[in-house]
C-alpha cells in the first residue's frame, strides 16, 4: 500500500474580485520593492536609536528643565519619511500607464475608469505607508509607558504623519501625470503651497479668536476636511492627464483643477476669519462636494450608447 502523503497544502487564497485590478497589481509590486524594504529598515534603526537615546539621557527629556534634544528625533524622522520620501516613490506612479506602451488604452478598453486608476494607486501608496508606521508603534508605546509622553499626544502624532503621507501621496501622484521631471516638481510645490496657505489661514484664525466661533473640534475638523480636499483634488489632477484625447464633455481640464486649487485657502481663509471653525468645515465640506460631483469617468456621455471612449 501507498505511504499517506499527509494533508493536501490549502492554496494561498488571491485577492477579492471586489478590488481594483490596479490596486491589486500595484500592491503585489510595491511588496516587492526594495524601497519598501530600505524605508522598513531605516524606520526601525531610527526608532530604536530615538528610544536608546531617549531612555540613556532621559533626564534631559524633562520639558520643564528646558529642551528635548533627542525626543524630536522620531518626528523628525515620521516628518521627513511620511511627508516627502515615502511620498516621492510615487514621482512616476502615472507614467506607467501614460508613457511608452500606453497601458491606460489597455486599461481603459478593460472597462476601468480613470478615477480607478488613479484611486487604486493612491490606495497602494497609502497601504505600504501605513504598513510602516505602524511597524513604528512599538516604539512610540515604549516611549509612553518610560513617561512623559502622552498617549493622546501619541495618537495625534500617528493621526497626523499618517494624513499628511496621504495628502503628499495624492500630490505626487496626480503631478506625475507630467512627463517632464521639472513640470512634476513645481506643480508639486504648487499644490503643497495651496494645502500649506489653507491650513495656516484656519491656523491663524484659530490662534486669533481662541475658542470662539467653534472652538477647537471645528477646526481640527476643519483640517481634517481640507486634507480630504486636496486629496480629491490632485488625484483628478491625475485623471485629467489620462486623457486619451481632448474631449470638451469630459471636465475638467488641468487648468481647471489650478484654478479650484487656487480658490480654495482664499475661500477658507474668509470663512475662518468671519465664521471661525464652523464657516470653515461648511466652506471646505462644500468644496469637497463639488470636486466629488465633477465627472470621474473616462467620457461618462458615453455610457449607454454602446461606444467606448
């Protein structure tokens, strides 16, 4: 008789059918990038050097005896890696599908819109981003229970890395519709100055009228609101570049989403001077509305006639 073979191997289950086919394929990619390794690396080495340094000189950490020399370095470090090195490994995330090869025809012709395309890579980026930070965890924990680090000033520390690495993610990626490296880099710097303008202006006015007018949840709110924002807003930045071709049904153009961006701190800047926090979230709550509404398919008119754009 034949010896038993022991249990069947049950096959690695694939990914639900209920996600984007460029999520999916993107995701499989950037598990396998060696960035995605180097960053994992040197989190981990700046994260346990923070906190040997931080547990060797503790008494320097005391804020009452007057500065936190070493205590910075973690969110120096989550500043600098969540909020531009993790975001630029996305500088080309579009010319993939717009350069040699066009595979936005291809993907496009498989019934994907734009708007899956540029969200599936958005979802990647911010996906390996979170699979880092929360491999940091560990240390920001460490650093609560060793004391003097608040556990709510932990969260706020996590919230806001996290939604910054998202709010870059999303300008990279809806400027690497470019082709041109220096085009990329300045509109770049463009949108960074419009979300940088917004959130000063709600800043500002915060600072001046205290906790008046809304107090303090609506601005945070607010924040968080303008960061959904520009997140919106740069990704149809992205879908403006997959044109196939120049269409006048299908908004809105390049030109058109500099222009909303150019509105937008203007905008909240008014609202927060005359209205505080609540003026705030309905002025950026409305704009996010309106930049949702705007068509997300590639030639929407289309549908229903049988015709592929």
């Amino acid at each position: 008789m034949e010896a038993d073979a022991g249990p069947v191997p049950v096959a690695l289950k694939q990914f639900s059918d209920r996600l984007s086919p460029v999520f999916v394929r993107d995701l499989r990619q950037g598990l396998r990038a060696h960035y995605l390794v180097w960053a994992f690396i040197l989190f981990q080495v700046v994260g346990l050097l923070a906190t040997l340094l931080e547990v060797s000189f503790k008494s320097f950490f005391d804020a009452s005896a007057g500065g936190i020399p070493f205590a910075a370095l973690l969110q120096v470090a989550f500043a600098f890696g969540f909020g531009l090195i993790l975001p630029l490994t996305q500088f080309a995330a579009l010319q993939s599908e717009i350069g040699v090869g066009r595979n936005v025809e291809l993907l496009l012709a498989s019934t994907l819109t734009r708007w899956q395309i540029v969200w599936g890579k958005f979802l990647v980026a911010g996906s390996l981003s979170g699979l880092l930070l929360i491999s940091l965890l560990p240390y920001l924990l460490l650093r609560y229970f060793l004391g003097g680090v608040e556990l709510m000033a932990i969260g706020g520390l996590v919230a806001s890395t996290y939604l910054g690495n998202l709010v870059m993610n999303s300008i990279v990626i809806g400027a690497s519709g470019y082709r041109n490296p220096v085009g990329r880099v300045a509109v770049i710097v463009y949108f960074y100055l419009i979300y940088l303008f917004t959130m000063l202006g709600g800043m500002n006015s915060l600072f001046l009228r205290g906790v008046l007018s809304g107090g303090v949840f609506f601005s945070l709110l607010a924040y968080v609101i303008a960061s959904a924002v520009m997140i919106s807003l740069t990704l149809q930045l992205g879908r403006a570049r997959l044109k196939l071709f120049e269409d006048p049904l299908d908004p809105p153009s390049a030109a058109g989403v500099f222009a909303i961006a150019f509105l937008i701190p203007v905008s909240n800047g008014i609202a927060m001077a005359i209205g505080g926090g609540i003026a705030s979230c309905l002025i950026l709550g409305l704009s996010l509305w309106l930049i949702l509404m705007i068509d997300r398919g590639p030639g929407r008119h289309f549908e229903g006639r049988g015709l592929q754009p």
